[in-house]
C-alpha cells in the first residue's frame, strides 16, 4: 500500500467542538476535507493526532454516529497507527478513496488540552456510587440510563472495581446513546449515537450506578437515628463491624458523615442487638479529620473471628455541651455542616434539657442554669425546641425556627446534667416528671423494682428529677422481656434522701420471683397541655395532662383570654380563636377544667381561676378548642397540580408569600420532600401580578443542610406581612408525583400524617385496607369531618369512588363499618344522582346541621379500577349529553313544584319554631375569623371585655338541659365507645408545628 509523502500539520484538524484539542478526526486531500472511515479506533491512533496538534496526550478516542449531514464525507479508510509516530502521516493510513463508509460511526479525538476535565458520580454517598457525569469546560453531560458494560467502563476508570448495580433495563439495549463493549480503557472510548441523545435525562427516572468500592455507613437499631449498631455496606452487601475494630477518630467520621455531629459512646457487645450479614475484617484506620468513612485508609484484615455478638455500636449528637467542666455541663451548641454555634436560650427549659442530656448518655437534667453562664460570642441559631422530656433526640421534638427574630447577643441556651453515675429516668410516661422508673448503674440503665413502693420512694425521685412533689406511686407495667436488666430489686426511702440509692435498697432478688413489681411516679411537675384533633400541634382541642391522665377543658365561659395562657403556654404566639362545641372532635377521659378565668398573662392554664380539677357540669360535646398564630402550613399555589406553583405559608391565620431572595437548592428541596413531592425541583420566573393576597410573610430564607428537615427549621428574617417587593415572590416547580386536586395525597400509614396541607373541599377514605375504602372523610371549616349514612346509597358511593379515582362502588357500607370518626359529622342526607363530579354537587342538608352521631358514619367500597376515573369538569361545562326535550320538561316540571314545597316547608317549620323556641342557633359558633390577622395581635388588650362569643346562660341553656336528659343513655354508650378510640386524623407531629 502506498505511502502519501509531501503532508503538513495543517492537513489534519478536529472539527465541530468548542476546542481545536477535540472533535472529529478531518483530513484535508484534493482540496477537500474528509473523515476517517475506521472499524477500529483506539487511543493509540487518538495519542498521535493529538501529538501532532500540540494538545496533549489523547484522553479520549470514542467513535461518533453524526446526524445526517451533520459532518463531511469520508475521505481516509483504515488508519492503524503503533503511537510511536511522530506525524500522523507516518502511520499506515490504508485507502484514500470517497467511497461509502460501511460502518455508522466517525472518529474522534478527545485531547488533554480539550475541554474535558473528569468523569465522576454525584449525588450518592460515595465516589463510586452515584449518577454519572462527564464534566467539561463548558458544562455538564450527565449520562443517563448506563448497562452493565458501559458501568463497568465507568466504575473501572474511577478505580472503583467493577458496576454492581446499573440502571438500564434490557428492554432498552436498542436505544442506548452510549454503547462500550465492557473492556474500554475509558468511557471515552465508547461509541455514541447524537440520533438517540434526543432521549436526555429524566432526572425524577434516573438511577444511580453502584460500583464494587463503594462504601457508606449506617446506624440501626438505635433509639434515634444518630445511634445504634454500625453497619457498613460495600458494594451491594451490609455488614457489622467488630467492637475491637472501632475507634474514636473512626466513629468520628462516621458521625460526620451521617449528619449527626461527633460521637459520644462506643458501646460494644451488641448493645443495640446483632446483626446479620457478614462481620467485616478489613478495619478502618481513619484519622478523624475525613469526610466520609470512604476516605479512610483500610488496615490488614483481622485474623481473631468475631461474631455478631460482638457487633460494634455508636451514639452521635450534632448537639454538645461546650465550655464547662465536663461534656455533661455547659452552652448547647448546634453543628451545622461542620461549625459549632450556640442555641438561643428565648424558648429553652427544662424538657428540651431533659431530652439533651439522655441523647449525650448524660443522666439527667439538672437545671439549665443562667443564659449566658457558660459564655460564647459570635452568630446563635434561632431555633427554638418544644420538647415534651419523653423525646429520644432533640431534632424529635418540633421546632419553630422559620420567622424566629434575632437573638439578643450572649442569650445562649445552657444545660446542666448529673452525669450517668446513679442517674435517674423516666419511661412510657406522658411527660419527663412521670412514667417507669430506671436508675443507671455503672453506666447500664436499669430497672427499679419492690413489692411495697410507696409515696416516699416516690417523693425522692420526683426531688432528683427536679420534678416537683410526688402525686402518686404506682405499680408500671414492665418493659419488653430482656430489654432491660434489673437494677434495684427493693426500695425502702424514709422520703427526705436526696438521691433514690441513698435509700435502703437492695441488688439481689430479695422478694419471691413474681412478688415485686416496676415502680413508677407521677409528679407535679408532669402537668402539661397540648392541642389536639387539630391541623398542627398550635390548634386543636386543649388537653391537660393532671395525675397521670389526659383530660379535656370545658368551654363554659371559654375565651379569648383563656386561649392566649394556652397559645403563649405552648409557644405558638398569641390566640386568633377560642372555640368551643367540640369544634375539633370530642375528647375522651376526664373534663378536667370549666369555669375558667385567665386574665390572660398567667403562665399555665392551671393557674387561672376554674371550679377546680375535675369539677364541671359538662360533656365532650363541649370541649374547648384553640387556634393560635403559631399553626402554620405550606403549600404551593397557582399550577394544575400541587407540587408547582407560588409559595405560601399559612401563618397568622393568614396565607402570604415567600419571597425568593436568598433561596438556594437545599432550601427548595427541603420543601418540595415536605410537599411529598420529590427531592428535587427549580425556582421559576413568573410575572408577578394576581400572586395572592397581598400578605407576603417571609424573606431571606436560608434552610440548613439537616437531617428530616423541614422549612419550619429554616432560619429565615422575621414575621411581617410585607416581606417582599413587588416581583420577588418565589415559584417553585417540583420534579415528583403529581396528585389530582380535591384528593388528599397518600399519608404515612403508621401516623395517618397528610404530607400537604389540606384545603378545602378535600375528600378521604380512612380505616379501610387501601386507599379505595374506608369511612368517608372530608375537610371543611379546617377540620375533617364525616357523612352520614341517612339515605346512603351506590350513586353517592359511586360519586366519592370517581372523585378518588377508585373506579366505580362496589357498596356503601354504613353503621360505622370502618369505625366511627371524630369530629363534626358534615354531611347528612346526601342525595346524588350518580353523575356528579364531586360529593359537593349532590343534594343534601346544610353543614353540620344533620341529626346523626358517628355510630352512623358512612363508607364506601371502591372497585379500585382506576381506568374508570372521570375527572372533576371545568365549572360551566355540561357533565352530561343535554337531555331530549321530554326530559327538559319534565324536570322544568319538577324543579318548579319543588321549589313551591320548599318554600311552604320553610313556612310552617318558621312557624313551629316560634312556637317551641327549638331553632334558636348556639351562642357558641366555633367558626374561624373569615379573615385573618395579620397586624400586630400583641396590641390586643387582656383586661377588656372579649368579644368573641359566650354562653349567655338564656333559655338555650334552660332547653339543653331539658333535652341532655333524653339523650343520656345514647349518649352515655357513644361516650363509652369513643373512650376506646385512637384520635385520628393529623397526628401532633405532622407537617404543622
């Protein structure tokens, strides 16, 4: 074959990239320019092209499927180069003909001084686990959809082994866009088809690739998610880890790793239970400064077995006690990616204390000292916890940090622990001053027995504890078998000691086996108040813990006064309604208050006037509700679906906008994951004009790379109805499932928890095994309520079905057959034909005006065959064909002679009612204000007289009572039945704070 001699530098180029270093392989020749038409093209080839062109060695030498017309015909067939060659003239360069190229593809040489710079995997929790890219000067190429083979090549060249885990389907090896062989160097050696890029990057459908070096930790078993047996995964498999084999820079890194600050214990011998899979050998040697535990330098293999009972275990806490004489005492201070700052002290107390010192194996609190006592400069974070005291973290407990003003500078939150020696705890109680008693010895918590506990014992414990007086001594049921040893098997206290082991007690099982039982306390200071039944855990029914016990407080002369002790109680702000007649469901247990009279700045409920604990003359039906400020929720507004549109927040009573000043990535993840609508989505510009009401409460949004965060733990500038100017309202799209409106997206079945918050007209199924039955539920009036089964039939079932998209009902069950609900019961008498599109459109008695009690609520039974949905029509468009004009007649007919009985029926039930004094309406509406407040409602005066709505202590009242006497035995038994129930509907840790 001959040789073509007289060639210059300038003969050859790559062409149609951004660089002259990359691009498609041209000859010049005849005046023309051509490509290279080879079966085989290496790196080797690549290296002398890109020797020749001054640009580096080759980094790339893949083979290209053009468009058609997209690059110049073939010109040179079958160059073989050894790459030792100083020109690509001095290679074999076959045949110089333009006849057509047999195969698809063109050359390319990707050269060092191209745009190329790395190929990395991103978005997984290690380099060798992730969603491929190739990164370039001018951007991003983000491979999607790899095999097997084109995997492998990945993970190879990141030195990561071989893939085990690749996300494209065998169904789809016809249209990949990328296509290697497996034994590449490089996958810049594959060949690409620009036909089939059309296809891009589904990024909601998209799979990571797992490469065989991949390694991530994890905690289980633990009481929080930041402690608990070490697990590590390296490839596809979990495993333990030794106890010998971990140390304390080690579980540092882990820690790190996980969000979850530093480690605090290192507790071996399967303390948080074994584990199953292989126990690894390899150790990790970390120097405890790495990022992830992939970072650290592995040691020789173990050659000493060790079984899962001896499985590794580790706490963490991104929370610490700084600057003070031990670990145990000091500033609270929160990590956040890496830097320690301290908590405001405005909202901290003894609860979220109690909960810091078990979570950093501390003991108990022992006070929280003075603000400011341990010192500290510099930046404070806002948040602020409302913890119970029974919570096993402090990221457990809800937080309001969204909207929270500044910090006054050196307000920094403390704690004061007793450390674990003789330390005292209290378990499955209802606050931190009640509940099983455990005592810790030689760091072990233990259990507390006797055979004779009394009030003394108890006593000592409530005084350790820093609980108050002892209410009451009682035998608690023990804890799961073998969960936790016993420490103390008799307790004889005189009542004055100071510490439960400075009492006459006992190690060994002294009383006969069976005889001696857990002891547990109430104390004092278990005393606390929630609100619930409600949207959130700042609007609901008011419930007082007293004695151990859940009550309910009576809404006889319940106000607004009553309402702002309970609202600044709480930490939700101040008061917007003080509703009553079980507006939120009726309660169960004891009425523990009525009669009340706060005067409005008392600092507990219990501290106001009342007829005292349990004194009252009412009935669940009349259980007092609150709304304060603080409820807030989210949503986004103004798209066809719920996970795009304007961002609001309800606050105040009120929705107003965000603005987008400051948002980044983390900020509109963490709100579209809050949504339920993936963990991906984008800002958007939108024009501004109609974007809501005015109201725009937010700005400066900056959320914090958290573990579960929420926006309500974003620090943001404070509350103000006019955060933003004019066009900097936020749009948000994001990249998840889309729900049809007026259906309540799917909740987490273990908390029955919506993940949205819901609107009005919503509609819900509950207590059936799926989605397609159960007791129908709607939202109105912000609360979910029920329907009665008066006149219940398969058109008003089929209506609700279509309206899930169910399909068509199989039957309407009524009777309570999927339990009675809680709450008002909203429909009765409801009378659909069958073609309506939602529950809305069909006859039936006015809101909450029936007749019927929840034993009556009605369900429905769905075929579950979602291809039989009919969708909602717009307002104004005919849901039927127009029907013939016999029909039209007839039903003219008939809406005009029942218009006239309407009318005559209204008449003589006016008239029966002036006679019997039956209609006059409850003093007592329990509505919200149509509108709410959003100017300053700290200027509303305690000491005026409340306008809001009372008893009036009139004939109404006289009637009631006249009639409670024939409704008590029906009402005796729902009262009985309803003792027994779980409250439903939005638990207290829902989406809402």
């Amino acid at each position: 074959m001959a040789q073509v001699r007289g060639y210059l530098a300038e003969n050859l180029k790559l062409a149609y990239r951004h660089s002259r270093c990359d691009g498609v392989v041209l000859v010049w020749h005849q005046g023309e320019w051509g490509s290279l038409c080879n079966q085989e093209w290496t790196l080797v080839e690549a290296s002398v092209v890109c020797r020749q062109l001054n640009c580096g060695r080759a980094v790339g030498a893949p083979k290209y499927v053009p468009l058609p017309g997209e690059v110049a015909q073939p010109w040179l067939h079958n160059v073989s180069c050894r790459g030792d060659e100083t020109s690509f003239w001095e290679c074999s360069l076959g045949e110089w003909t333009r006849s057509a190229c047999p195969h698809q593809w063109v050359v390319v040489a990707l050269c060092e001084n191209g745009t190329f710079r790395e190929i990395r995997l991103v978005k997984g929790r290690s380099p060798c686990a992730g969603l491929p890219e190739i990164r370039n000067v001018n951007g991003v190429d983000r491979l999607c959809g790899l095999h097997e083979e084109e995997a492998t090549v990945f993970c190879r060249e990141l030195g990561c082994g071989n893939a085990v885990e690749a996300p494209g389907r065998p169904e789809e090896a016809a249209e990949k866009y990328m296509v290697c062989k497996g034994t590449e160097p490089t996958i810049r050696n594959c060949r690409l088809n620009n036909r089939l890029r059309h296809r891009g990057c589904a990024l909601q459908l998209d799979a990571e690739v797992v490469c065989a070096g991949h390694t991530e930790p994890r905690l289980a078993g633990g009481e929080h998610p930041c402690a608990g047996r070490l697990e590590v995964r390296r490839g596809l498999t979990w495993g333990t880890v030794c106890d010998a084999d971990l140390d304390l820079p080690t579980a540092h890194v882990v820690c790190r790793e996980l969000q979850c600050g530093s480690a605090v214990s290192m507790p071996g011998g399967a303390h948080f239970g074994q584990g199953s899979g292989p126990v690894w050998t390899e150790t990790f040697h970390c120097v405890g400064n790495e990022s992830l535990l992939f970072d650290c330098p592995r040691g020789s293999r173990r050659q000493e077995p060790c079984g899962h009972n001896q499985d590794a275990g580790l706490r963490c806490s991104e929370f610490r006690l700084s600057n003070g004489n031990s670990s145990c005492a000091g500033r609270v201070e929160l990590q956040v990616q890496g830097v320690w700052a301290p908590i405001c002290a405005t909202h901290w107390g003894m609860e979220d204390a109690t909960v810091l010192c078990h979570q950093l194996n501390c003991g108990n609190a022992v006070t929280t000292s003075q603000a400011g006592s341990f010192g500290g400069e510099g930046p404070i974070w806002p948040d602020a916890f409302h913890c119970v005291g029974t919570e096993p973290h402090l990221w457990s407990c809800p937080v309001s940090t969204l909207g929270a003003p500044a910090c006054v500078p050196g307000n920094t939150a403390t704690a004061v622990c007793s450390g674990l020696s003789h330390a005292l705890r209290l378990r499955d109680g209802q606050s931190r001053c009640d509940g099983r008693v455990e005592i810790s010895l030689d760091g072990v918590w233990s259990r507390v027995l006797d055979d004779g506990w009394d009030l003394q014992g108890a006593s000592v414990v409530c005084r350790q504890l820093q609980c108050g007086g002892a209410q009451k001594a009682y035998d608690a049921p023990a804890p799961t078998p073998g969960a936790v040893q016993v420490g103390l098997s008799h307790v004889r206290c005189l009542g004055t000691e100071t510490l439960l082991v400075q009492c006459n007690v006992s190690t060994s099982l002294l009383a006969p086996a069976g005889s001696s039982r857990d002891v547990g306390v109430v104390c004092s200071g278990s005393l606390r108040v929630r609100l619930a039944g409600g949207p959130g855990r700042c609007a609901g029914r008011v419930e007082v813990l007293h004695g151990g016990s859940w009550g309910t407080v009576c809404d006889d002369g319940w106000d607004l006064r009553d309402a702002h002790v309970v609202c600044r109680q709480l930490g939700c702000g101040q008061a917007l309604g003080a509703l009553g007649s079980a507006h939120f469901g009726a309660g169960t247990g004891p009425i523990w208050l009525d009669e009340l009279g706060c005067e409005g700045e008392e600092p507990a409920l219990w501290q106001c006037p009342s007829g005292g604990w349990g004194r009252h003359d009412c009935r669940h039906k009349e259980d007092a509700g609150v709304v304060c400020s603080g409820s807030v929720s989210l949503r986004l507004r103004g798209a066809s679906h719920h996970c795009a549109g304007w961002l609001d927040v309800l606050y105040n009573g009120t929705w107003g906008a965000v603005c987008g000043n400051s948002m980044k990535e983390v900020s509109v993840s963490i709100i579209c994951n809050q949504l339920g609508c993936g963990y991906q989505g984008w800002l958007e510009n939108r024009p501004a004009q109609g974007t809501g009401s005015g109201i725009s409460w937010l700005d400066n949004v900056k959320c914090r790379k958290l573990r579960n965060s929420t926006l309500w733990q974003c620090p943001s500038a404070p509350w103000h109805p006019y955060s933003c100017a004019h066009g900097e309202e936020v749009w948000i799209t994001c990249a998840g499932t889309h729900h049809i409106l007026g259906i309540v997206p799917h909740a987490d079945p273990n908390t029955d928890q919506a993940l949205v918050s819901p609107e009005e007209g919503w509609l819900r199924v509950r207590g059936g095994d799926d989605g397609c039955s159960g007791r129908v539920e709607l939202w109105h009036a912000g609360t979910w309520g029920t329907v009665c089964d008066d006149a219940w039939d398969l058109a008003d079932a089929d209506v609700v079905c279509r309206q899930l998209g169910c399909g068509r009902a199989v039957s309407a069950p009524g009777e309570a057959t999927f339990g009675p609900g809680l709450g008002p019961v909203w429909l009765d008498e409801v009378a659909c034909r069958g073609r309506e599109a939602s529950l809305w459109d069909c006859p039936s008695m006015p809101w909450g005006q029936g007749d019927c009690s929840h034993k009556e609520d009605a369900g429905v039974h769905c075929s579950g065959e979602t291809g039989t949905t009919v969708l909602p029509l717009p307002s104004g468009l005919p849901s039927a064909p127009p029907a013939p004009a016999e029909e039209t007649l007839t039903l003219t007919f008939c809406i005009v002679f029942g218009t006239l009985l309407c009318i005559l029926s209204l008449v003589l039930v006016r008239q029966w009612c002036h006679g019997h004094r039956a209609c006059k309406g409850s003093g007592m509406t329990g509505n919200l204000p149509s509108e709410g407040f959003y100017e300053d409602i700290g200027d509303i005066p305690m000491g005026e007289q409340d306008l809001a709505p009372r008893w009036s202590g009139d004939l109404e009242d006289e009637y009631d009572d006249a009639i409670e006497e024939q409704e008590d035995e029906d009402e005796d038994l729902e009262d009985d039945h309803q003792e027994g129930l779980q409250t439903t509907g939005f638990s207290l840790d829902s989406t809402y704070i």
